[in-house]
C-alpha cells in the first residue's frame, strides 16, 4: 500500500532511465568507442568483431575486479586498456580511448516532461542528483537545477547504501524522511531510499499499468508514476505543469 507523501523538504532524484533514457546513449557512446579504437588501434578488430564486445569486456573485466565497482570509470577504462593488450596494441591508449568514450557518454536525450518538471521542482525544492552511473550535468545539461550532485566515486558508495542517500540530504539541508528520492530501479531507488529512512516515487515509464505494480514484499513506494509531470501533481494537484498533461499521465 502507497504511502502519502508528507513534509517534504528536498528532492533527490536517480540520472539514467529518469530524466533520459540509459540504452541509447550508452550504446551511442560504445560505438564512438569501438570506431575510434578501430581507426587508432586497428590490430582490436580482431577482438572487437562488433560494438557490442565493448560491453562483454567491460562485464568481464568488473568480475576480475570487484573491487572496482564503485568506480565506472576504472571499470571501463580498464576494460579498454585489456582489449588494447589482448591486440596487442599500445595500452597507452586506453586513457585518450576512454575520454571518446565518456564524452560520448554525456550526449543525451532527455525525456520531454524532464526540464519542465525540475523547473517546477527546483523553484520549490532543492534538488540533489542521485546516481550510480558518471554522467555529468554539467556536460548533459539541466545542472542548474541541481543544489547538488552525488554518484560512487563522489560518494564513496552507491545506492541502495544508506550512506548515499544520507549524504543527499545532508546536502541538501533537511532529514533523510522529509527528502523525496525519485528513480526508476525498484530496488536501488525505492526499496534503498525507504531502508534509509527517505520518502520515495517509483518511476515507471511504461504504457502497461501492470508493469507500476508493486510485487515485492517489502514496503511500496509513497508514489508511483509514469512520468515527471505525474510526480509534480503527486506534489500538488494544482500544480500547472501537471495540469496541462492528459488525463492518463498518472497510473
């Protein structure tokens, strides 16, 4: 059973899969990548038969280095500079490889309800990014709603630590329960953000209602919705932004 929403001071919400879809841009970025590697290092397309081993590698390379997790730039740039050795190419490379890749990275396409949505929201509330991943506002735009922005290698840990969504509150000014976490991942935003003792909205972008159903054991979110727009009007009904979204915006 949802929970309302009460007294809220602050606002944290998750990066990829919540303001911009993840898939394409990393998929964008790994091909930048395996282009660039080709052209550079040509003796890797004997091992890079196709973007997607870009990805293979950076997965093995995490299960060789697990303690590395928190750090998605060491991972990646690791995996480069394995596939530079395994070609037998200068493994120097792999940090000029890497920066192709992380600007890739940050060219993103925003959902539509987003920049609307945390105008509205940043007027009313501090807003803190809260992210597992390395995209950068600064370079994919909207940091100027932002108080603040944390992701693991910042934070020292990633969600569902506790640890992370206590350090957004501290930032942004209140208790961890009057702050509001949004994201998209039921476990790493809803079910960590409530294990924390913050308030939580589970986004759900999905044309499926079935899909915004709450399965699990532990404690709902307070909210569910299909999109920002939603949340504002979750926050208040008259909110004009809300308002001038159809009918069916909210499950």
């Amino acid at each position: 059973m949802q929970q309302p929403l009460a007294n809220l001071a602050a606002i944290s919400l998750d990066l990829d899969d919540t303001l911009w879809p993840f898939t394409p841009a990393v998929i964008r970025a790994e091909q930048t990548l395996y282009d660039w590697l080709l052209a550079q290092a040509p003796r890797t397309s004997g091992l890079l038969t196709s973007p997607q081993v870009l990805g293979e590698l950076r997965a093995q390379f995490q299960a060789e280095r697990p303690d590395l997790s928190h750090s998605l730039r060491e991972l990646r740039l690791g995996s480069i500079r394995m596939a530079l050795e395994l070609s037998d190419e200068d493994p120097q490379l792999a940090q000029a490889a890497y920066d192709v890749f992380f600007a890739a990275r940050q060219r993103v396409d925003f959902f539509e309800d987003a920049f609307p949505a945390l105008e509205w929201l940043s007027a009313r509330f501090p807003l803190v990014a809260v992210s597992n991943g390395n995209a950068s506002l600064h370079v994919t735009g909207g940091h100027h709603f932002f108080h603040a922005a944390l992701n693991p290698e910042s934070a020292g840990c990633a969600k569902p630590d506790a640890a992370i969504f206590h350090a957004a509150a501290e930032l942004a000014g209140c208790q961890p329960e009057r702050m509001l976490h949004v994201g998209d991942d039921a476990d790493l935003d809803v079910v960590g953000a409530i294990a924390a003792g913050v308030q939580a909205a589970w986004v759900v972008r999905s044309d499926d209602a079935a899909a915004a159903r709450w399965a699990r054991s532990s404690q709902a979110p307070h909210v569910i919705v299909r999109d920002l727009y939603a949340l504002c009007r979750a926050i208040d009904p008259t909110c004009p932004v809300a308002r001038a979204m159809p009918a069916g915006a909210a499950w």
